[in-house]
C-alpha cells in the first residue's frame, strides 16, 4: 500500500526520449504550468514506478508515472488543478 496526503498537488515536467515513460501526460491532456490533484496512487508489482492517478484537463482520469512529476505543494482546497506557481512569488495560487 502506498499513502498519499489529500491534499498533495503535482506538476508536470514530463521526460523526453526514447525510454521515457508512457502515456506522455503533455500528450494526454495535461499542461505545463498547472497543478494536480493526487487521487490515487498505484504501484503494479512489475515496476519500480509509482503511477499516479490524475484527472486531466478533460476530466479524464490517467495513470501517469511518477518520473514525469514533481511535488507541487500541499493545497487545503477543493480544487482539482491549480494555476502554476507564480514567477514572483514562488507559489501556486489558491
């Protein structure tokens, strides 16, 4: 079992290359520069990878490998995805 907080936001930063994971979440209706909710977490006993379960801007749902994110913060709100983190200030806005 892995835990997760529920409050926990990712970002994206997604890998390039021939080895890099798939789906690719730029491709799959993920943006840079938002923020994501964390729903779920799954580990498949295969891998190392952990994927993790996102809604994408389509409110479609997607297992995306933890290679292609970053910790974006902890964000008491109801809110699915977020704006990025702002230049000048260095957070996300609430």
């Amino acid at each position: 079992m892995i835990a997760f907080h529920p409050q926990m936001f990712v970002r994206i930063e997604q890998l390039e290359g021939p080895r890099s994971p798939v789906p690719r979440p730029l491709d799959s209706g993920f943006q840079e520069g938002r923020l994501y909710r964390v729903l779920g977490v799954y580990n498949p006993s295969e891998t190392s990878d952990a994927y993790f379960i996102l809604a994408n801007d389509r409110d479609e749902l997607w297992f995306i490998c933890q290679r292609h994110l970053r910790f974006a913060g902890l964000h008491d709100t109801a809110a699915h995805h977020l704006p990025g983190p702002d230049p000048v200030l260095g957070s996300a806005a609430d």
